[in-house]
C-alpha cells in the first residue's frame, strides 16, 4: 500500500533523511500546526486519522522516533486531545504551509483549529505551556488525572524482542562515537535489567535509556582498559627498577672484592 494521504504533500529532503514514512508524519504534524515550527493543541484523532496506511502502533512508534531526534514532542494534555510542538527547519524545495514565517501557535476549540498571533517575549503561556485548555471546564485535578492516564496508552514493558530504533543507532555512531557492534553486544543486559525492573516506557524513552545505558558502559570499559594499562606500566616500571637495582648491587660487591684483594696493609 503506498504511503500516502488525501492532500498531505510529503517534503523529499525530509524523506531522504529521515524516512518516508517518519516525512509522512511530519507532514501530517505540519500541516495541523500550521507552521514548520510551532505549536498546536487538537483532538488526538485528527492526528492518526490522516495517515491512515500506517496503522495506531506504528504512527505512535514513528512519533517517538522523531521525538528523540528533537523533530517533535506529543504530549496529551486532556481527554483524547494532545499538544504537537514542532521543531522543524523548511525543507529545501518544499512549499511553507503558511504565508507567516514565525512560528504560529493554534489553539483548538471543539476540534476546529483558529490561528492565534504569533508568540513574543511577553507572552505568558498556558497552564503546561500548552494552548487549547479551558479553564472552566470541569476540575483541574481531573484534567490532570485523566492526561496521566492518556499518556500511559503509549507505555510498552521491555520484552525479550525488543530492539534499539535505526535512528538510535545512528546517533551513537554519529555522535559519540560508539559503534553498532559494541551497542547490541550490551543490549542483552540492558533488555534482561529492565525487564526484571517491569518499568513502562514509551518506544522513544527506552531508546533514550539505552543510549544513556550504552553511553554509561562505553565510560566504564574505557576506565576498566586505562586501569589496566596503569597496573601493566606499574608493574614494568618496577620490574625494570628492581632489574637496575641488582645490576647495580652486583657492580658493587665486584668493586668491593677488587678493593679487598688489592689491600696489603694486613
């Protein structure tokens, strides 16, 4: 089934770097934000119902990818609404989805999206920095409630199938250095730890914990291997002192011996 949507233009730098279906959802982001940067509150059915030849899984799945690349962030804030912030810099070639080149903040009422000012330094946010709230609408603590119980729809336990998303991997070689071998020849350990744990995350926060779980066993083996290193030149510097001391213990008691066979005086 080709990866596409009524009216959803799809950005082809954004699909050579990242994926084409993670460009598929970042149009859908983009296209309910208004904004290639900004910041919107709608009904969480607008923003799976676009893509509809990837099913619920996989889009949370692709969303959470891009939210440890820093593209985007999801968050629900209410019953069966959520805040898409985007972070996106214009594709190349593709065309802006708004005429105004700051970043534009919507707010939504009844699922309908009305474009507000453009944010400035004065502008006091929101409660969560999130737009689309009203305050008079039941009580706050239950709005709190039932956005924790939102948020929990997307938590997954660690499972023996688990594996680090592509992206992950591609950050640890990129950035820091750490090569696809050395990170899942500890994934074992790290998959068998959490899931003695039992822990809940979402796809997006195991990838950040196993990328600060490799970061934190790649420190320690290179501490363990200079450790080692040091103890090795240690013990050479020594033997090589205790092998100049008995050199020059021998030269002299041979000194000491000529001197005693040379004296007459007895």
């Amino acid at each position: 089934m080709p990866l596409s949507a009524p009216n959803i233009s799809i950005a082809p730098d954004l699909a050579r770097d990242y994926g084409l279906e993670q460009a598929l959802m970042l149009a859908v982001a983009t296209e309910l934000v208004g904004a290639w940067h900004g910041r919107v509150t709608v009904q969480e059915q607008r923003l799976y119902a676009r893509a509809l030849c990837l099913s619920r899984q996989r889009q949370a799945q692709l969303l959470a990818q891009l939210a440890a690349l820093g593209l985007l962030q999801v968050q629900p804030v209410s019953p069966g609404m959520v805040t898409i912030e985007l972070n996106l810099v214009n594709p190349i070639g593709a065309n802006s989805p708004t005429s105004d080149a700051h970043s534009v903040v919507a707010q939504v009422t009844y699922g309908q999206v009305a474009p507000a000012a453009p944010k400035s330094a004065a502008s006091v946010p929101s409660m969560g920095g999130c737009g689309g709230w009203d305050r008079n609408d039941g009580d706050e603590l239950t709005r709190l409630f039932a956005a924790k119980e939102a948020q929990q729809q997307h938590l997954c336990q660690m499972d023996l199938e688990w594996q680090p998303s592509a992206n992950i991997v591609k950050i640890l070689l990129q950035q820091h250095q750490i090569s696809e071998a050395f990170a899942l020849g500890i994934k074992d350990e790290f998959v068998v730890y959490y899931m003695d744990k039992g822990r809940r995350e979402t796809p997006g926060g195991w990838d950040q914990k196993f990328l600060k779980w490799v970061k934190k066993e790649q420190v320690q083996q290179q501490t363990a291997q200079a450790r080692a290193q040091r103890q090795t030149q240690q013990q050479t510097q020594t033997s090589n002192e205790e092998v100049r001391f008995a050199a020059k213990e021998r030269r002299r008691r041979i000194t000491a011996s000529v001197l005693d066979i040379k004296n007459t005086d007895w």
